[in-house]
C-alpha cells in the first residue's frame, strides 16, 4: 500500500508577491505624476517663463494672467492674457497682445532652435507686422530678424474679432485689418466663409481698400492643409478695382488658386506698380477671366471685356520663376477703337459721357487728368509725354495682338492689325508688324532697346498696295479715284518720348503712287485752275490717268530734307521741294504745277505749304501770283476781254522722268494694277 504524499510548498511565491508590489507601486507614481501634471499650478512657472522667453527672443514676453499646459508629443500652452513684444525698431509695440492663446508646441525641434507650431487660437488679438528693406520683420524670433531660419513655422491659425497693422516701407504699404468671425455661420459646413475683414490703408503709397470672407481656420503650413481653402474678395488701390471669388489649394505659397476674377480701372500700365507686370498705357478698362496658379504661374483663361470702346479677349500667362518674370499669352479684338490707342504713344484717352457697361463690369469714366494728358497748343501734334521705357526691365514677354477690325479712323483708314510682341533683357521688339490699311498692308519692325540712356529706337515699315480711294475717305473727290500708294520708313532715333524721337531722328522716308486714276479736281486746286474749277463745278468731275508719283526725303537729326517730289499725269506735272522739321514741328513745301493743257482763267503760280504739323496753311507765291494779276488789271484797262490773255497758260509741262527718280529716291517700286 503506497503512502500519500503532500504536494511541495511553492518556492517563488514571495518573489511573485514582491513584484505586485512594485508593479501597484508604479503605477501609483504614474498616477500621482499625471494627477500632478493635471493639477499642478503651471502659474507659479509663468514668471520664469516669462523671462526665459524674454532672454532667448531678446524682445518683452509676459502671460499676465493665467497659464495652463498640456503635456503631450505636441504640448498646448494656453495663456489667459498674453503679450510678446516687436523689436525696438518697430513702430508697433506689440507683435501679438490677446486675451487669450492657444498654441500648439513641439518640443522636440527646439532642441535644435526651430519653432514648430502645429496649431494656434487668439482671442481679440492685436497684431503688428512690419517690414523692412534691409529684411528685417518683426514675427521672425531670435537676435537677426532678417533670418529666416527664425520665422516660426505655423500650422492652423484660429482667429478671431481682432486688429491687424501691416507696414513695409518698400511696399508702401500701411494697412490695418478688422477680422472677425460671424458666428450665424456653421464653420464646420463644407466651403463656409465665417471669418471676414475689411483692409483699409496704403498700398504702393496708393489708397487701399479691401473687404471679404474666407474659411475661418487659415492652414498657414503646405503641409496643414488638406482641402481647397474657400475665399471671395473685393479689394481696390489707388484707381484699380479687383474682385475674385474662388478657391485656394494651399494658403502658405497660393498654390492652386482657382478663382474667377474682375477687374476695373483707369490704365492697365497702373498694375506695374502696384503688382510688377507691364503693361502699355490704356484707356479706362474692365476685364474678368478664370484666374489659376500652378508654381510660379499665374493663368488667365477665357478673359473678355473692354478696354475703351475696344474689346478684348483671350488668355495671358505670368511666370514669376527664374531669373526675371515673363508675360505671354494671345490676345484679340474682334473690334478695336482706334481712339484707344493714344495713351499707348502718350495721347490722351478720347473723353467718354460718364461710365459704360460691360460684360466685365463697369468701365470707369475717363479722369479729368487723365483727358489732359499729351495736349498740346501751338498747332503741335507729336506727343511730348515720356514713355515709361526703364520698366521695361522689369520682366519678359512674348505676347501675340490681333484685331479684326479698326473703326473711328479719322487720318489713317485702317482695317485690321496684328503685332507679335517680344520683350527680352529690356528690348522691346515688334516683330512683324501688320497693318491693313485701305485695302492694303504696313508691315516692317520697330525696335526699341531701354538699356541705352536715353532709349534707342529703330523703325523700318514698307506699305504695299494701299488704295487711293480708300486712303482719303474724307475726300468725297477720291472716292471714284484707284492707283496703289507704297511707302517706306527706316529711322533711328533717340529719346523717351514721341516727340523727342522723332526731333533726333536719322534715316530715310520715300512714298511712291503707282500707275492709275483719280479725279482732276485734285490737281485744279492744287494748281488754282480757276476755269478747270469752274467747268468742273458747272459740268461734273472726270478722271485723269496718272503715270506715277514719289516723294523722297533725307532725315537728319530731326529735318526731313526733300531729294524730289513730283505728281505727273496726263494733265499735269506737279514739281516740289521743301522740308519739315521735326523738332519744331515746322514745314515748308513748295509745289510747282504746270499743266499739258490749254487752260482760261489760270493763276498757275507756286503752291506754298507752310506752318505746323498740326496747323499747316496752303497759298499760292504771292509774288508769282501778283505778277499774272497785275498784267491782268493792265489788260483789263484797255479792253475787259484781254485780261483773260493773262490768264491763259499754253501748257508748257512735259512728261516726268518717272525712272529717274525712283533710282534717285532710291525708294520701293509702285505697285501697278
């Protein structure tokens, strides 16, 4: 029979029970810890931080009321009443002063001086940020403003019913924000704009305004953001109207703005200042398009609008990469103003009665100031306005203008036009030029280099097969005229105006009239054929065969000096010379007809042309003329019917040598038909 056994005594028991012990005693430190952590009162610590802040940013921080922290991988200070100071440079004392804050710190990236805030709520804050030329700013921390290894980097950025001061002098700008958040609104609801300001100031030393609404929780980090950021704005400086409602893909860089956008204002040339592109002078404008950008550049799509009485339309592209921004795009004009060109060559913009609707917007009204500008008296016509070619500089450009027609054309009878615009390294070229002008086309190159003091421009334009008829529409005597007019200017010049170009102009200008037809009455009056004239009147015009014409001049330093001048037709062959200057804007012309016919009552004397560019008067020599009149008078004593002997002219004119001068003029060959 076995005997029975007792089981053994377990030999770790105690050691099982020891380590209960220090397991229950742990855990009661960790929770002592946390309950400490919870309950500790971080305001006995808001003195030294306050001072340690102080010390390491060099500039005053105090949380004057209440401070509560919680621990974690990103630890949240939040301080009832707080005030950080701007450097003493600054013109605000304060950089932030609310009623209260709620910032998210990591604790980690400080050990290497890099200030990481995830998240950050103000309460009625007062903020101040200014900019200096040298790069100093005053929200970048630590000793050197101007580095921007100091600027902290802000994830979300909660605000609300506050003050924002902006200043920077090289901007000049001075604005102040109020912002808010309308609290009628459900922030949470998918693309709600609670969060609104109102901006008022200077921007480029301009009056600035601007109001609008935006999401209420601004992602400030490229990577806190992780939906389109909803924004609608209307903001105006100095002259300039902008209104924009859309989205942006990421505040921190404005990557992915998707918006559609108006704008309105006096002269498109005025947002080089207050943005950096360049653009010519212009009449008052309104345009919208849809507005995109993607890295460095900014898209126009689908612009339309009026610029003037002109339309306008197409796409633009502003790429702010690389060493020097650059515009392109295509524009066109289904119909383009002629008046809307003035501002572009430093002529008033045509008055307008008050402001005109557009698909765009409203067109403002042409200033007083604006309606001034280029005049002036004295019978002179060249724009004395200075071209603002230094901003050519500024940026690039490769831009495309097309328009289909032209209308209110009082000289120059222009159809269409299209122009390739390249700017590069300051010079402006204008390459081809293309212009339908009565029935026929201008074309050549203009070229303008900025980087020389003062600005060099060349121009070589040749104008093949412009119609007679349709040349002088205001003449009702041209209108059953035909022939073909071909022209050439090659110029060079210096200056930063119309005017002084063209007063320092070297070169050489020719115009030659090919073989057709046009009406006599043109000749009689140039020749005072007073019995031509008056069979005309009393039996109707006719048409005489032209053979050809040119004219030819030297330019230097501003005088057109004529090589030859000569209108020869079946009837008459018309002899001049002379010269215009054009740095007083001053001509003298004389024309010598003498007629192939028999003509009564002829007081066929010089033809003088005299006076300005824009006041010229035509007579005929009163010394020539007076000679004819006396013999008359003489005659008209001794029998009445004799004074018409004096008047008589035997046609002494003979054919003009025609090849001779086109190898003289060396000007292009007519165009015949």
């Amino acid at each position: 029979m076995n005997a029975v056994t007792s089981p053994p005594t377990a030999p770790h028991e105690p050691r099982k029970s020891l380590a209960a012990r220090i397991l229950v005693t742990l855990v009661v430190i960790v929770l002592a810890l946390v309950l400490l952590v919870i309950f500790f009162p971080w305001d006995w610590l808001r003195g030294p931080i306050n001072r340690y802040v102080s010390d390491k940013t060099g500039r005053h921080f105090a949380i004057t009321r209440h401070l509560d922290v919680k621990l974690g991988r990103t630890t949240t200070v939040i301080a009832d009443g707080i005030e950080f100071a701007n450097p003493s440079w600054a013109k605000d004392p304060y950089l932030v002063k609310a009623e209260k804050a709620e910032i998210g710190i990591r604790l980690w990236p400080l050990v290497s001086g890099k200030v990481v805030l995830p998240s950050v709520t103000l309460q009625q804050p007062e903020i101040g940020l200014q900019m200096e030329p040298d790069g100093r700013r005053t929200w970048a921390f630590g000793k050197d403003t101007s580095d921007t290894s100091t600027t902290p980097d802000i994830g979300h950025l909660l605000v609300d019913r506050g003050r924002l001061h902006f200043l920077a002098a090289e901007k000049g700008a001075d604005i102040t924000v109020a912002f808010g958040i309308d609290q009628q609104l459900d922030k949470d609801v998918p693309g709600a704009m609670p969060f609104t300001f109102d901006a008022k100031g200077t921007w480029q030393k301009q009056p600035f305004a601007a109001a609008g609404r935006t999401g209420s929780l601004l992602q400030l980090s490229p990577g806190a953001q992780t939906a389109p950021f909803p924004v609608e704005l209307k903001a105006s400086a100095g002259q300039t109207r902008l209104a924009a409602k859309g989205s942006i893909g990421n505040l921190s860089t404005l990557e992915g703005v998707d918006a559609q956008a108006q704008i309105q204002g006096q002269n498109l040339a005025d947002l080089y200042q207050l943005i950096g592109v360049v653009l010519p002078d212009t009449p008052p404008y309104a345009l919208k398009g849809h507005l995109r950008k993607q890295g460095d550049a900014w898209d126009v799509a689908d612009m339309e609008g009026k610029l003037g009485s002109s339309d306008l339309g197409g796409h633009l592209r502003y790429d702010g990469g690389g060493s020097k921004a650059k515009l392109s795009g295509e524009v066109q004009s289904k119909l383009l103003d002629f008046n809307d060109l003035a501002p572009v060559i430093g002529l008033a913009p045509t008055p307008t009665k008050g402001s005109r609707e557009s698909s765009a917007g409203t067109v403002p009204a042409v200033t007083a100031a604006s309606a001034q500008k280029g005049k002036r008296g004295g019978g002179k016509v060249l724009p004395t306005a200075k071209l603002d070619l230094e901003k050519l500089n500024a940026m690039n450009a490769d831009v495309s203008y097309s328009a289909q027609k032209i209308q209110h054309i009082k000289e120059l009878p222009l159809d269409s036009g299209k122009v390739h615009v390249k700017l590069t390294d300051g010079v402006l070229v204008l390459d081809p030029l293309d212009l339908g002008v009565a029935g026929g086309h201008i074309v050549g190159n203009i070229h303008v280099d900025s980087a020389q003091k003062p600005p060099a421009v060349s121009t070589k334009l040749e104008a093949r097969a412009l119609q007679i008829n349709r040349l002088f529409p205001a003449i009702e005597s041209s209108k059953s005229s035909f022939g073909n007019v071909s022209l050439r200017v090659d110029l060079k010049a210096r200056g930063d105006s119309v005017a002084t170009m063209l007063a320092h102009a070297n070169g050489e200008t020719g115009v030659l009239v090919g073989s057709g037809q046009f009406s006599n009455i043109l000749l009689e009056f140039v020749g005072l054929d007073g019995g031509e004239v008056i069979k005309f009147f009393l039996r109707g015009d006719k048409e005489v065969r032209m053979r050809c014409g040119a004219a030819a001049f030297d330019v230097k330093d501003g005088l057109m000096t004529s090589k030859g001048i000569v209108f020869d037709t079946t009837d008459t062959v018309v002899n001049g010379d002379g010269r215009i200057n054009l740095q007083d804007e001053s001509l003298y012309i004389t024309l010598k007809p003498q007629p192939k016919d028999m003509s009564i009552l002829s007081l066929r004397s010089p033809l003088i042309i005299q006076g300005t560019l824009g006041d010229p008067s035509a007579f005929p020599d009163k010394g020539a003329l007076a000679g004819r009149a006396a013999a008359a008078v003489a005659l008209g004593l001794i029998n009445p019917f004799l004074a018409l002997a004096a008047t008589i002219e035997t046609g002494p004119g003979e054919d003009a040598d025609c090849q001779r001068l086109l190898v003289q003029t060396d000007a292009p060959k007519p165009v015949n038909r």
